[in-house]
C-alpha cells in the first residue's frame, strides 16, 4: 500500500469499504481476524473473503430496510459478529454507533442517552443479547421503539442484492461515544479520511511492516481496541487475534499466552492491565511464556506510570521481554485515535520534575530521582503532518518548551466535532491562537508539555485543583490518600476543591474498604489522610467524606466522577459512613500536626493483615462451592470469613465489575469448567449460586456448564 495514502487518496483506497473489498480480491483465503473463544485455544476465524460477504449481505438487509443515512447501535458481546456488523454498516451508508451491551436487568440510562442523542433508529446485535435485555427494554420506550437485527441468522447469499453507494473519503463512518465524566455522552464524528490518516500514523509511529502481528484483548466498542485491534491489521493486511476483555480479566494469563503462542510483535492496554498481569501471572506460569517477539507494548489511555514499567520489564524479562518494547503513547476519541508515539527502537522517556515548579505550571528537571520530584513518562512525538501545541489555556498563546499549558492538536485524524452539538464543537474543535490566528486545533482539555519535541502528559484541565496560586493534580493527592490508611480502597477516592467563604478549599470523598465498616474510626482515618496530604502536598484539607464501598460514582469505564462527587457533597446526596470537617481557626494550628502526625504513626504500626483464604480439594457439593465462594470473596474484599452471610446479597458487600470477573474466573479454574461471566450478577447470593452449581454438576457429571444468562 501506498505510505502516502492520507495525503493521495486513490479511488480504489479512499474508504475503508474499497479497502476491505481490495483485501478481499486480493488476498481472500487469508485469515483476517480470530477470537479466541474460551481466551486460550478454541479459535473462530474470519477471512478478507468471508468478512466481505457477510458484511456485504447485512449491508442490503440495512438497505432493504431504508437504513441508509440512518444511526444503528452496535450492541456485541466481543467476538466476530461486532466486525462484521461495523463494515455491515459502513457498506450499506448506515453510521455504526459501538456500544457496550448491557447486562441482563442492568439500568440502561447510559444507553438511553446514546440513543436519543445520535438518533438511533436500528440496533445491530446477537439473539443471546436480545434475549438477555428483552425484559428491559418493554421498560424503556426510547430502546423498545428500535429495529433490532439479530445479525448472525443472516444468510450471507443475501449479499447479492447490495448495491454499492457513493462512499468518499468525507462521509461519515461512525460515531465514537466519548464516556465523559460529567454530562451526557458526546458522540464524536469519525470519517473515513480521519480513520485512513490515523491509520497511517499508527503504522509509522509503531513502524509496522508486512510481519507484523497483533494480539489484542481490548474492548471492540472502545476507539483502542477497534482502531488498534481491528482497523489497524486490516489496514496493514496483517492477521489479529482477539480474546474477551472478560478472558482476560479473569486470567491475565491468557492475554500473555496468545502473545507467546502466535509470537505476536504488537500488543498493549492501558497502565492498569501490565500491574495486573504482574499481579496475578505466578512464577510457575512465567515459565511458560515466550515474549520475545514482541516489539511494540503500547501503553495509553490512562496515564502511564514509570513504576509499572520498570516492575513488568522486571517481572517479565526473563520471559524475553525487553524493556525498550513498552511504547508509551497518547491519544483520544476527539483526534480518531492516537496523537503521539515514540520510537519503536528507544526506550521509554523519564523526567524527574520538581513538584513545587510543577503547582506553578513550570517544568524543572532534576538529573535523578529526588524527594521532592516526580517520575512523568513522556508519550512520544507528533507524526506525518500533524502538529501539537501546548497552548496558555486562558490567554490562548503557545506555550515556550518547559512550560504547562493545554495540549492542542491538528491535523487530518482530528474528527469534524460532535454529533448535533454545534457550540461544542466550535469550542473544542475550531480553536485559533488568540495572537497568530492560526488554526482550526482541537482543544484536548488535558495539560502538558513539550521537551524536546517528546510530549509529557500531566492531567486534566477541568480535574485541576488550584489553591493559593498553585496548580494540584487530584489523581496524586488521590493516590497519596489511598497510601494513608488501610481502610482505603484503591482508585476509589476522588480529590476536588470547593469555595468556603471565598477561598477554596481541598475535599477529599474516599470510599472504605468493607473490612472497617464495623470498626470505623473516622477521626482517625480523618487525621491520618490530613496529615499524608500535609506531607506530600503541603496542603490543608477542609473536609474528608468517608462513603460505602462500590458507592463513588464512575463513568462507564471506571473513572471518577470528580464533578458528580463534588456535587454529591455540595448536596449532601453521598452515601456517608461517616464525615469529618476541620475548623477553619484551627487549620493552621502546629499543635493540630504534632497530633495528627503521632496518630499517623500509630495507624501505621498497627495495620492489619488480610485474612487467609482455605483451599479446598474439588468436591463439588453444595457445601464445598459456598465454602469456596465465602472464602475467596473474603480474600478479595479482605475482610474476615466470618462476616460473609451466603444468603446476602453480592451486591452488599461492594463487587466491582473486575473483582466479579475474576472470582468467576478463579471459579471456573477450580470447577474445571467455563461459567459466563456475568454469573454473581444472575444468582443473588452465595447460598443460591452454590445450590445451583451443584446440581448442575450432579445432573450433567461434566467439564462444561451451560451457565444461565
């Protein structure tokens, strides 16, 4: 293919429809895409030929039924059927709209908004999807009054009555719905030129060539897995391996496995999914890997950490990992996909920044790791023809090197603006520089800056809290109080400022960990998360509001919602354990420190450890699974055994979608068995999932159990 091809678009290859109906003349017995079923070895595969008739017969059912021009949902489990139904979509001039599908009798407000905002008239999915969300959606008009298409009963000799459309490099392909913290979901427009042009940066900055392969466990619906995963090895006419993020959830394992079985070179996640594997992956099963063909570990979506990279090239370097594959990198639904990379060759770029010159959106750098710096992984450099700027987000001029201020971008990936929201996007996506009048760029809404021509990555600009002049990061004031105390969840806290007589003032709303609801000290916790914030970040805290656990609100995607805590707390709508406020004469009090920082060394000497799970041989009476279930829920909630009643509820003792995950995992490894994982969500409690467990293996006597869903 043309390296040029973002720039001289040839008639044949200036969508993604001739690009696929070209992979499918051209190379039509290759295997394009392969899921693994189970996340491990059971394989159902696609080839170029076989994508291109199936899409094209769902492409005249959508025309049959007048879809052109229209919004249809993605509603998929991962797998093929989601691939097949976006180019379906792209082929029949019907705007695909990915979605993640709801559980059964899951509350669908997010669903609802996407719908009425993009105007959806069709909704694509699965007879297994349909039949799991029937009885919510006679509840809910807006997703009744739908035409849904269970996709995989289309006969793919259906295709003979397509007929192509006028399809050019402007027309639109999809619509990404952003998650947002606040508001509702914003639906970005992604056009075929802003999908080709991101393509092609991808292959540069990751310098991808006719070897590459890729192995990816990101959701389809998400603008990584889809671009990275699917677009990008179509792109490159290269095969992809695909496994659930639910596989991988449950089993880290797997997601290294298919790397080391299929000698994959290009493979990655966000920051959490390399702690995660460092976790979880045990001696005895690194033993099995070989990752020595991969060369490209992207890292993104979240900020990047130099302390995960150094602990999984630690972990996994005698697996044949090599420190230099880890690829930070940004990027952002608004910009298609990716915004920055390094270089494939180098390794990842580290700056300790002095934390003072930081609060007054400075950059000193120290020459190593001091008390009073901190490690920021840079995430690599502008590619092909687009142009990063680090602009003064209030005055609107650039920003000389070393300096923090808003990341602006432009170029062909950045998308034409949100779906029906013309104000929005002229503010987001037609900025000009307030001197030069250069422009349009796309205001990213996140902090940075450049040196050297790498870009550093530092927050959000609506999450910054700035008190007396100085500029804080909430995700490190956040972290800083997780670190505090045991009694705190991780990545369950959210830092924010309110005025108090005209001056604003840091809160800090944290859930706590189930094991201390019983034995809460909240003037204790109160203090010692005060005086870790004193320590850290020379700040006073005005209020601390201790919630129950899985109470905090997150977006769909797990993270804060900083805003809506913030309003939670303005309103007094939190679900509190208990509070605590300092009295604002006291607040700079010494003998007030002396006092929390004695406390805080006691909290310190007397934490406590986990409680100890049993292990159980494999009898698979009802007693054996409740036993089973009660102590590792215990051992993933860290709370005494004695304090789970099987006949509670899951949802009372604060699961998480990925705990439940992986306990459904850990499940099915000890059953021999595969279990669906939506299972501590079908069954109320342990008392009723053990009685049903077991009688299913005394009535089949098998390996498998066709788990409810």
């Amino acid at each position: 293919m043309n390296n040029n091809l973002f720039l001289q678009p040839t008639l044949a290859e200036a969508t993604l429809v001739d690009l696929l109906h070209k992979r499918a003349l051209q190379q039509p017995r290759q295997i394009a895409y392969t899921f693994l079923v189970d996340g491990e070895t059971e394989e159902v595969s696609l080839t170029y030929q076989a994508l291109d008739q199936k899409a094209r017969s769902l492409a005249a059912k959508l025309q049959s039924m007048k879809a052109i021009g229209e919004r249809a949902l993605l509603l998929y489990p991962p797998g093929l059927d989601f691939i097949i139904a976006f180019f379906g979509c792209l082929y029949a001039g019907v705007t695909a709209v990915p979605v993640y599908p709801p559980r059964r009798n899951q509350r669908m407000i997010r669903l609802q908004a996407i719908v009425k905002d993009a105007q959806a008239s069709f909704a694509l999915t699965t007879t297994s999807v349909l039949t799991n969300i029937e009885h919510s959606l006679k509840q809910e008009p807006d997703l009744a009054g739908l035409n849904y298409i269970a996709t995989e009963k289309l006969n793919d000799n259906f295709g003979q009555n397509w007929q192509p459309l006028k399809i050019t490099s402007d027309t639109l392909a999809f619509l990404q719905y952003t998650s947002g913290s606040t508001g509702t979901p914003k639906g970005v427009m992604v056009s075929h030129e802003n999908l080709l042009h991101n393509q092609e940066m991808i292959k540069t900055a990751f310098q991808h060539t006719q070897e590459t392969i890729f192995v990816g466990w990101l959701p389809l619906f998400h603008d990584m897995g889809l671009i990275g995963n699917v677009l990008q090895p179509l792109y490159l006419g290269m095969p992809s391996f695909l496994i659930s993020p639910t596989a991988f959830l449950q089993k880290p394992l797997r997601w290294l496995m298919a790397i080391s079985r299929y000698q994959a070179t290009t493979s990655g996640g966000p920051n959490f999914a390399y702690d995660l594997c460092v976790d979880k992956i045990t001696k005895e099963q690194r033993s099995q890997l070989d990752l020595s063909s991969w060369e490209v570990a992207f890292n993104g979506s979240e900020p990047v950490r130099a302390e995960t990279i150094e602990k999984f090239s630690a972990t996994f370097k005698d697996c044949g990992f090599r420190r230099s594959a880890f690829y930070p990198c940004y990027g952002m639904a608004e910009a298609t996909l990716i915004v920055s990379g390094g270089l494939k060759i180098a390794p990842p770029v580290t700056k300790f920044v002095k934390e003072k010159a930081l609060q007054q959106n400075l950059v000193e750098i120290a020459a190593t790791e001091q008390k009073d710096t901190r490690a920021i992984v840079g995430v690599g450099k502008s590619w092909l023809d687009q142009k990063i700027l680090i602009v003064n987000p209030e005055s609107l001029t650039k920003c000389p090197d070393g300096q923090i201020g808003e990341i602006w971008v432009c170029g062909p990936s950045v998308a034409g603006g949100y779906w029906q929201r013309p104000q929005e996007t002229q503010h987001t996506f037609n900025a000009q520089l307030q001197d030069t009048k250069e422009g349009p760029f796309l205001r990213t809404g996140d902090l940075g800056f450049l040196l050297d021509g790498e870009l550093f990555f530092t927050g959000r600009i609506k999450d910054m809290i700035i008190i007396r002049g100085q500029n804080h990061y909430p995700q490190d004031i956040e972290l800083t109080v997780h670190k505090s105390h045991p009694a705190l969840r991780l990545n369950c806290g959210a830092a924010f400022s309110v005025q108090v007589e005209g001056i604003e003032r840091l809160v800090i709303v944290q859930e706590i960990e189930r094991s201390y609801l019983q034995k809460l000290d909240v003037d204790e916790v109160a203090k010692t998360i005060c005086q870790a914030i004193f320590q850290q970040h020379e700040l006073q805290v005005y209020a601390v509001v201790l919630v129950k656990p899985a109470s905090i609100p997150k977006t769909s995607s797990g993270k804060i919602q900083r805003h809506a805590c913030r309003d939670g707390f303005l309103n007094g709508s939190l679900d509190v354990v208990g509070d605590w406020t300092t009295n604002l004469q006291q607040i700079d009090s010494l003998q007030l420190q002396q006092e929390v920082e004695a406390l805080w060394e006691e909290v310190q000497n007397s934490q406590e450890s986990p409680a100890d799970g049993e292990s159980f041989s494999p009898a698979f009476t009802e007693e054996a699974i409740a036993t089973w279930l009660v102590s590792h829920l215990a051992l993933s909630l860290k709370v005494s055994p004695d304090e789970i009643d099987i006949q509670e509820p899951f949802a009372t003792y604060g699961l998480d979608s990925a705990v439940a995950v992986s306990l459904t995992g850990e499940l099915a490894q000890w059953l021999g068995c595969e279990l669906e994982p939506t299972l501590f969500w079908e069954y109320p409690n342990i008392e009723v999932l053990a009685q049903y467990l077991a009688a299913e293996y005394q009535l089949l006597q098998s390996t498998t159990f066709p788990v409810a869903v």
